[in-house]
C-alpha cells in the first residue's frame, strides 16, 4: 500500500489551485444514468472515488472518457439495474446509482454501501424518501431491492438534512412528472452544484424562499454540460495545513463564501485572512495560536470532514478547546494517531478534550479515513523530523495530487508504492 513518508517542521510558501469538488461530482456522475444523450462534465479531480464511479457507470452500461478533468459519458448499451458488490463496497456514494436507476426503470438492486469507517451511515432516509414516491423496499442477501410500479410526486420532509438523501431523491423526483417538494433539505453547496447539473439537462428544480427544494419533475431529460464548483473540504484542508505550520499561502480558484465560518474561527484562533472572490490568503497575526471550541453542523455550519484537520490545528493551540461531533458516529478515530505524535487529547462521547502542546513529534501513523489522514499529514508537517503515513488510499479518495500540490508549497513529502496500484 501507499504511504507518505513527510520531513516535517518547514513553512509552506507560495499558491495552491483548489479541485474540483469530489463531493459534488459523485453525484452528478451518477445523475448521467437519467439520460443516453452525451454528458460532458468539466473540473473534475482525479481522485480514487472518481475512478470508482467510472466503473460503476461502466459496468451499468456507459461509455466513459476521461482526460485532463474532462469526463464524457455516453450510451453504448441498455443500462443494467444493478451494481456488484466488490464496486459497492469500495464507496458508500454508490447508492446514489438507486434514485436515477428506480426513476429510469421502476427497479434497481444496490448492495449495502461501503466506504470510510465513521459510522453507519445508514441509507434509511433515502430509503423511507423512496417509500414516499411510491416505491416498495426489501432485503435480500445484503441487498437493497426497490421497485415501483409507478412513482408518484411527493412531499418528502427529511428527518435529517441529509446531503445523499436530498441529492439521491432529487435525481429521482427529476423523471417524475409532477411536483415534487423535500423539505429541511440538506444545503451544502455540493447540493446547489447537482441541481445546477440536472438543470443543464433539462430538468426545472428551484430552492423556493422557506428552504425547500421543488422538483417539476420531466418525461424525458437530455444532455448535460457542466463544469464541477471548487472543492471546498480541499480548501479548508490547505487553509489548516497553513495555520497549523504557521505559513502564509494563497490559495485559487476556491469559493471563500462555501468557508464562512471555518475562515471566522481561523480569525478568532489568531489568523489573518483576505478574500477575493476566487482567492484566500492566510497568514498568522498571533504569535500563539489561540484555542476554539468547534461543534459539526449541516451547512453552514462546521462542516464534518474539516473537524479532524481542525483537531490537529487546536492540538497546537495555546490552551483547552473542545471539538464536537454531532454528525457521524465514530469519527475521532485520528486521535489516537495524533495522541501518538504527542498530543493531548482525551475522548468523551462525541466530544474531543484538547490542551494544547508546543510541537508535534514524528511518527509511524496510520489513516484510518479520508478526512482523518488528512489531519496526520498537516501533523506531520508540522513534526520536526521524519514521520510515515500509512494507508494512503484512504486519503486518495478525496484529495487530488496532494503530495504534488503539497511539494509546489515547499513541504517534503513523498510518495512511496511498495505494491502496484490496483
């Protein structure tokens, strides 16, 4: 397996260009199973989930291309309606297969999704949003069957502002002529960028004035057109990698308002900040870094994949903080990595207790999850020697070269591959 062996304890200098955003463009992939006209899709990251989406989409029946973050998909045979286990399992956002699939042909078998260890993450509110467009569900052998004879427009009132949810009933309700309404909706910018997508297909989807999302639902939708928005968990990674080393960068072609309050409780921990519209500039104002209490929320609040690259920021912070976790189960598994490279950490619940060190000292860590690998390497770049990061697949699937990306700003990082990619 890959590993990153990093000579930490340098400043990072320079500008970093932000991807596109790997949480948008999973399902706006998957939104290419409504059509078989020709779907162009511009700005998106070479990252391992990518590569797995593709393979869904070619094992459903697609014909996909992909070259210098252009992605074409077209038609070349009568879609399937199932999906295999072995590509299920690599990525819980292969459940977004279901909504275009069941809007398309009234049926679809997916297998229980996979992905990072943080939890459940159950699929239950897609399932119980289904139900409420008409379609019946079963279990059979680890598999999810959902099948209609014909799907309704609906009222949908999620219990959870679910991102997948949200995203995967609005592919659906997209091919159901009708109204369709889902209320407390999930916000994040990922959800405005699908329906920009889906809109460019034909499709006619506002988010009306109290918040909710109203779907006219379509016989037919066409091709698409589409250029991914900029990653916004990128961009706050390189932001933290930059406070936590006590670096100034610039980093491009980023939304600084899809930041808002990672870029506030940046100012408060003692970090200027400037912003243009496609640009942010950071550099430390304080000498010492102050500590700040954080709590995940749905956007706009704290957004759960920056938390543990923030928990490495406050393990350096002149004093207590506490991080908070109330979206996923089971995320504070880069504690136990960070408290070997010496920090002070203890767990309470879904609460982190921090008290701050003066360093980080080099270690063999392991990551455990895409976001939680993050938060190693920006703790190993602040370590003054040499640490290795283990397990560095996790952390392909949401960062696009971060080792190139990370070298262009003067950290020492390399890649090592003791076994061929698979």
């Amino acid at each position: 397996m890959d590993k990153f062996i990093i000579k930490g304890g340098r400043k990072l200098k320079g500008s970093v260009e932000i991807s596109g955003s790997k949480n948008a463009a999973l399902p706006i992939l998957m939104a290419t199973l409504l059509t078989d006209e020709d779907c162009v899709i511009n700005r998106v990251p070479n990252l391992r989930d990518i590569r797995t989406t593709i393979k869904i989409l070619e094992e459903l029946g697609k014909k996909v291309s992909y070259d210098n973050g252009t992605l074409i998909v077209k038609a070349k045979r009568k879609l399937k309606t199932s999906v295999s286990y072995d590509l299920v399992k690599q990525m819980r956002a292969s459940f977004w297969v279901a909504g275009p699939l069941l809007a398309r042909f009234k049926k679809t078998q997916v297998p229980l999704p996979g992905g990072c260890a943080i939890g459940l993450r159950p699929v239950d509110i897609h399932l119980k949003g289904f139900e409420k467009l008409g379609a019946k569900i079963s279990m059979d052998k680890g598999n999810i069957i959902i099948k209609t004879r014909k799907l309704n427009p609906a009222k949908i009132i999620l219990s959870f502002p679910s991102v997948g949810a949200t995203q995967n009933l609005m592919m659906c309700a997209s091919l159901i002529p009708g109204k369709t309404i889902i209320e407390n909706a999930a916000r994040e910018p990922e959800v405005q960028d699908l329906i920009n997508a889906l809109n460019s297909m034909g499709a006619s989807i506002i988010i009306d004035n109290r918040g909710r999302i109203v779907i006219e639902g379509k016989e037919k939708l066409g091709a698409m057109n589409h250029t991914i928005v900029a990653d916004r968990i990128e961009t706050g990674t390189y932001l933290l990698a930059a406070a936590a080393t006590g670096s100034s960068i610039t980093i491009k072609e980023c939304v600084p308002s899809h930041n808002e309050i990672l870029i506030e409780y940046l100012c408060e921990a003692g970090f200027k900040i400037e912003t243009t519209e496609t640009e942010i500039k950071i550099s430390k104002k304080a000498k010492k870094i102050k500590p700040v209490n954080i709590k995940t929320a749905p956007f706009p609040g704290f957004a759960t994949d920056l938390q543990a690259p923030w928990m490495t920021l406050m393990c350096l912070a002149n004093g207590k903080s506490d991080v908070s976790e109330d979206i996923f189960e089971n995320r504070f598994m880069h504690a136990a990595e960070l408290i070997r490279m010496g920090a002070n950490i203890s767990l309470e619940r879904n609460c982190a207790h921090i008290i701050g060190v003066k360093n980080f000292t080099p270690a063999i860590v392991m990551s455990s999850d895409l976001r939680g690998g993050a938060a190693l390497v920006i703790a190993a770049l602040c370590a003054k020697g040499t640490s290795e990061v283990q397990r560095v697949y996790h952390i392909d699937r949401g960062y696009e070269r971060i080792e190139e990306k990370l070298t262009a700003l003067g950290a020492k990082i390399k890649r090592v591959n003791p076994a061929p990619f698979e």
